[in-house]
C-alpha cells in the first residue's frame, strides 16, 4: 500500500471543498426554486438545471427531492454564514449568558433572526406535507426536532436566577409553541407586525411562563 503523502491529503480536501461548494450551489438553486414553484412545481430536473450540475450529482450529493428540501430548511436555519448546526451555535450564545433573563434575550434574539429566513421555506413543507407522504413525515421530524432542541434549551435553563421551577417538557413546550413558525407568518406576515414587536413579544411569553414573578 503507498503511503499516504501530503500531495494526496491536499488533493483530498480539494474534492471535499468542491464537493461541499457544489452541495450549497444545489441547495441554494432549490430554495429559489421550492420558493418561485412551491414544492411540487419543482423537478430535480429544475434544481439540476439551476444549479449547473446533472441530475446524478443531485441525487450523489445530497438524495431524492425529499432531502433536498430538508437541506434547504437546514442551510435557511442556520444562514449562509454558519456551517454549523442550529444546536451548537445556540449552544455557544447561550453559555454566555448566565440568567433566565439573559437566555430569554437569547432566544427571542434568534427567533427574530431565523424566522425570516425560515418561514417561507416552513410553509413550502407545510403545503407538500398534505400531499406527499414523504414530506409529511419530514415535516414531523422537523416539529420533533424542534421540540428536543427546547428540551436541551430547558435542562440549560433550569437553576438559572430567576428561572421558574417548572417541569422541562413544560419548558421546551412553551419554546416550541411560542417559536412556532406558524406562529411566527400569522403575526408577521399576515396581522402585518414588524420584526421588533414580534421579538418582543416572544420575549414577553418566554418571560411571562419562565421566570418567577
């Protein structure tokens, strides 16, 4: 067996780098398209064009339709400057913090951050989940998904000063259900709030159930 030279391991993370640049291209050309078409109005055949890339790749890189949706819901979570998963980077902003008060703020802070970014991409999986089973089953795992995430926020925010003692799932319920994306496109969206009293309400809720008075 040769070695495994210094040549090899930078030709390596070349094809990692190219393989990771083409992975965001299609990611990206199926969010503009899931947005302009809606979920069933999109092919992989449209994603493949958009992208630049054949339908194999598409296929190779990431999987059917289905996955590519939830790569799109996963880059718009966490924005285009993170490679990083939701959970860790909210892990990292929250220690910093160190009351109840402070990891409200945090909260509140991220859902007026992601919530525009997400929202139309929440109602695309909404829309196909009542037509497509796949998408339906996405759709649930995301929702549970969501909800373990608030678990994890809850045990962070237990013994905090001025945290109310509450059980953990009633905590990671009231994260849930205020942060709701739907929650989120009727006050937005449709009573026509801006993002400042939006976020200000969230903390207001988060405030009112989970800190002592």
């Amino acid at each position: 067996m040769e070695p495994y030279t210094n040549e090899m391991a930078v030709v390596k993370s070349r094809r990692e780098r190219q393989m990771a640049a083409t992975r965001t291209s299609i990611v990206e050309a199926a969010g503009r398209l899931f947005s302009d078409r809606g979920y069933t109005g999109t092919t992989i055949e449209a994603i493949a064009d958009e992208a630049g890339v054949v339908v194999q790749t598409i296929y190779n890189s990431i999987g059917p339709k289905s996955a590519v949706l939830n790569a799109v819901l996963d880059l718009a979570a966490s924005g285009p400057e993170s490679p990083r998963s939701v959970p860790e980077f909210m892990r990292e902003r929250v220690e910093i913090t160190s009351t109840a008060a402070g990891m409200i703020g945090v909260l509140a802070d991220w859902f007026a951050e992601a919530m525009p970014r997400t929202a139309g991409v929440f109602r695309v999986v909404h829309e196909a989940a009542a037509i497509d089973r796949d998408i339906a089953d996405l759709e649930g795992r995301r929702e549970a998904q969501r909800f373990h995430n608030y678990a994890a926020a809850a045990s962070q925010l237990a013994g905090r000063p001025g945290a109310a003692t509450l059980p953990a799932e009633d905590v990671a319920a009231t994260i849930w259900s205020i942060g709701h994306p739907r929650t989120y496109r009727f006050l937005v969206e449709t009573q026509g709030w801006d993002l400042d009293r939006y976020r200000r309400w969230v903390a207001a809720c988060l405030t009112a159930v989970l800190t002592k008075h």
